[in-house]
C-alpha cells in the first residue's frame, strides 16, 4: 500500500507541471494583448511600455516561463493588479470558502444519494425505484445556473427561511450546498442502484440469504460493500464536476470563494490573480483525484498491483 | 427532445414577435395571449429569446461536438496505433486537459480570448476532445487484438485500410453514446458560460445570458428565469434520456 502510494504520488510530478505549463500557455501564448486589453485601446504607449516592464512581459517568453514555474516553486504566483497584494494570499484568504463549500456540496450529495439508491437497489422496477430514479433523471438534467436561482426563490423570497446570498453560518451554506450537490446525487444513487442490482446477483449474496440472513440485512451488510467502489470511483471522476460547479454556484450566491474571484479577476483583466486561480482548481482535483485513488486502494486491494 | 430540434428550427419563422424590438409599455409583464411567455426587463418578448436562444444553443454544440469528435478520434486513432512512444506521449497530454476540472478549462480559454462566438467554440472544443480521445483510443486498442483485425493485418492491410474498414465501425457506438451525452453537456457548459458574461453577450439572446439578466428580477418576475431554465433542463435531459436509450442499444456504457 505505501509503495502504491509513493509510486501515485510520484507520478504526479509530470501532470503538476503540465498544469502548469498549460495554464501558463493560455495566458501567454493565445493571442491578444493583457496589457491593452487592462489599460485599454486608448492608452499612452509608454503607459503599455512600463506596464509589460512591470509585468515582465517585455523579457524573452522562455525567461518568463522560467521565472512563473521559480515562483510558483516558492509559491510566489505574482502580485494581482487590482487588489495591489500578492496572490497567493488572495487565493489564501478564499480558500476555505470554496473547500467548505464543496465538501458541504458532496454532504448533500451523500445524504441525498445513499437513500434514493438504496430504495431503488433493494427493489428495482418497484414505486420506489421509479420514483427515485425520476428525480435523479431530473436532478442531472436541472443546470445550477437554474435550480440555483429557483431554491432562492422559493426558500428566501417566499418562505424566508434561509438567507439570500453570502456566507455566514450553516444557515447560509444550505442553499449553495444543496444547489451545488443535488446533480452529484443524482448521478451517486443511479451508479449505487446499478450496481446494488449487479451485486444481488453474485455468489456471496446467495450464499449470506441461504444462510439465513434476511434481504434487507444481506444487501447492507454485504451488497452495499461491495457496490461502494463502483461509487468511490463516480465520486472520483465527479470531482471535477464539483469543484467547476463552485465557480458557478458562488457566482450565484455571491460566495467569497476562488470562484468569485476568478470570474471577478477575468472582469477586471486582472491576469495574474486569473492564472492563480486557474491553477488552483486545477492542482486542488489534481490532488483530490489522488487522494480518491488511494482511498480506492484501501478499499480495493486487486487495485494496488496492477 | 425532438420537438425541442423542431422549435429551433421552425420556432424563429413561426414567431412574429422580433427577440430584440423594445416595448417598454410591457417591462417585466408577465405570460399574456401575445407574450406566452411574458417580456424582460427592456420589454423585449421572452418567448422569441428562448427560441432564438434554442438555435444558438443547438447550433453551438452541434459545431463543438462535431469539431471535438473529428479531432478527439483522430489524435485518439494515431496515439493507439503508433503506439510506444507516441501514444504516451499523446496520452499524457490528454491527462494534463483533464486535469483541469470542468468547465474551467473553457473558462480560462473564454477569458483570455474575450467574449464571442467563435471564441466560445474554441474554448468549448478544448474542454470536449479528450473524452472522444480516450474512447477511441482505448476501443482501436481492445479492437486490434481482435481475430478478424489481426487476420486482416496478416494479410498486409495498409493501417489506413485497418482502421477505416476494421476499426472504425467497433467504434461508432461508444462514440454515438459519448457524443449525445456530449451534447448535453455542451448546452449546459455554453449556458454557464453565457451566464458569467463570457459566452455570447446581449443582446444576442443566449439561455444562460437571460437567465443571468433574469436573475435581479426574481421577485417581481420569475418568469424570466424560468423560460430559458427549463430550456435548458430539458434539452439536456433529451439528450441524457436519449444518450441512455443509445447506450442500452450499443451495451456499452460511456
């Protein structure tokens, strides 16, 4: 197991740098000018000369390549040109908003999927099933950018149970969460009900109902088990889909996150906050995708040799 | 599902009402005999927008997926049956677009290149080839250990010919349920990014730009969010519902 870890952890050096270098490629290489587009088509041209010398855009690409990955190694990722701070204490400082945010979004996404799969596993083509797999039909289906602005609605306009947009206590994070996790849910029960099925069919099943276990206690106590790491594994190539919804979800809510601040940075052409956060979301799932795969290890021994 | 393709289509000609003339008498009136489904904050009819915004929506993902699934088979194609050295390669760069999670990568791509339509595009088809890639690659590798492949590759086939007349049609099924999942995908990637001002921008009528202009009016008019909302739910349910039907038929899940 330790040597399967070192050995995935290993192998994450060449992706964090292709990261890296992709992110630093877009800012850089596809064409338009930051410089103008921040100051402006109408800018005096020494303004845009002492701008690039600032930003260091007027040094050779290799050399600026050189000095992005230098800094990033010390995790320096430059200074932002609207907040005048450096970025990696932005990003600092927000972090833990989009990571709360997340995780309370997989909560809801747990709790949600758990039972709906299992009323639909335990008895597929039942009223339970349909109705279950109905909504999870839905729920993959309802973009944020919708279901967002109707729980706000519905639970802060009309029934003024739960506050508009921010963040505070859990009373703020309900909204977000739920609208950020209902689509993983969906997506969570339909792989928890396939899989239940598959696995009510499998030698071991037959062998805990003939020793005398009831249904429902074999399928929690066995089934369940066992389909688990088909979930692990959604929830892993799910990751992605999360964190991205966090940039919608926190634009929709108004959430102090990295989200927020990169959509607000691309507004204000603020390019070096925008590389920042780019590569933050991405070495978070790069990270995040480990980790899923190493608890996937644990789970599921066969994993760790191939 | 198909009637939402037919109301794309047909939708604009049928509909006299212009999605961009200004009636201010009407700001924010609600569902009426000659606004269905209301008008805007400028007055403008809401019904009109979202069946415009039906043909941008379709017709931009229509352009990605095609784009994406040419690009993603190709490069997919190549890296299988170089193999070593060159598949590794490819590979690990498919890895590295993957990394970036989401719609992030179209994000960062769309705020470089500016707002815009074809702008959009690129950023959308950046997001969307890898998953084509992958498919493809890892079918040509199962398929080539095949019988019949291999007999046809013994008998001195071209690896054209191989993967034209061998290859290629194992792989249309995978790739049929991959791309109407795509499709979904794509229409609600376009919404979000439309929605965060990067997509198409006012007064082109766009389902995530009028839900985003939607939004500041949500007491007064739900209706507005509403329309293009459950356009957008339920074009992307078509396609899941349509995706699903697809994978049943091939038995191959994407």
């Amino acid at each position: 197991m330790i040597r399967y870890g070192l050995r995935r952890i290993l192998a994450l050096a060449p992706v964090a740098l292709g990261v890296a270098t992709l992110t630093f490629a877009i800012i850089h290489l596809v064409p338009g000018d930051p410089v103008t587009a921040m100051l402006g088509e109408t800018a005096a041209p020494a303004d845009i000369v002492g701008m690039r010398r600032q930003l260091g855009l007027d040094r050779p690409l290799l050399e600026q390549y050189a000095a992005y990955l230098g800094g990033l190694a010390v995790g320096d990722l430059g200074e932002s040109i609207s907040y005048r701070k450096p970025v990696t204490r932005l990003i600092a400082e927000r972090f833990p908003a989009t990571i709360e945010l997340a995780a309370a979004g997989m909560l809801v996404a747990l709790l949600l999927a758990f039972p709906l799969g299992l009323v639909a596993g335990a008895n597929p083509g039942g009223v339970g099933d349909l109705g279950a797999m109905g909504f999870a039909i839905v729920g993959i289906s309802v973009p944020h950018i919708y279901l967002g602005p109707l729980l706000m609605i519905l639970f802060s306009l009309d029934l003024r149970w739960l506050p508009l947009t921010g963040r505070g206590g859990i009373a703020h994070l309900v909204l977000p969460a739920v609208t950020l996790g209902t689509a993983l849910a969906a997506i969570l029960a339909r792989m928890l009900r396939q899989s239940l099925i598959r696995v009510r069919e499998s030698d071991y099943m037959r062998t805990a109902l003939g020793k005398g276990l009831s249904p429902r206690a074999a399928l929690v106590r066995h089934g369940l088990k066992n389909a688990l790491t088909s979930v692990v594994t959604i929830i892993g190539l799910q990751m992605g889909a999360l964190l991205s919804g966090t940039l919608i979800i926190e634009m929709i809510f108004s959430w102090p996150g990295i989200g927020r601040l990169l959509i607000g940075a691309i507004g204000a052409r603020d390019y070096p906050v925008v590389q920042g956060c780019v590569l933050t979301f991405a070495m978070t799932y790069v990270v995040v995708n480990l980790a899923t795969d190493l608890v996937y290890a644990i789970i599921d021994p066969r994993v760790r040799v191939s | 599902m198909i009637a939402i393709v037919l109301a794309a289509i047909v939708g604009p000609l049928l509909c006299r009402a212009d999605p961009s003339s200004i009636d201010l008498a009407k700001i924010l009136a609600g569902p009426s005999r000659a606004h269905p489904f209301g008008c805007d904050a400028l007055g403008r009819d809401v019904l009109a927008r979202v069946l415009w915004g039906a043909r941008l929506s379709l017709s931009i993902s229509t352009i990605v997926v095609a784009i994406s699934l040419v690009v993603g088979s190709l490069i997919g194609a190549t890296a299988a049956l170089s193999g070593g050295r060159i598949d590794n390669l490819v590979m690990r760069g498919v890895d590295i677009f993957l990394a970036f999670p989401g719609i992030l990568l179209a994000i960062a791509l769309a705020a470089i290149l500016g707002p815009g339509l074809i702008d959009l595009v690129i950023a959308l088809t950046a997001m969307g080839w890898t998953g084509y890639a992958r498919i493809v690659r890892g079918e040509v590798l199962s398929l080539r250990e095949r019988e019949y492949v291999l007999a046809a590759e013994t008998l001195g086939a071209k690896k054209s010919r191989l993967l034209m007349r061998h290859l290629l049609p194992g792989v249309v099924g995978p790739l049929a349920v991959q791309a109407t999942f795509g499709f979904g995908g794509i229409i609600g990637a376009e919404a979000a990014l439309s929605f965060l001002g990067l997509g198409a921008i006012p007064p082109t009528p766009s389902w995530g730009n009028m839900l985003d202009a939607g939004r500041a009016f949500l007491l007064v008019a739900p209706h507005l969010t509403t329309a293009p909302g459950l356009a957008i739910g339920f074009s992307i349910l078509g396609f899941n519902l349509l995706g699903d039907g697809i994978a049943q038929k091939v038995g191959h899940r994407a």
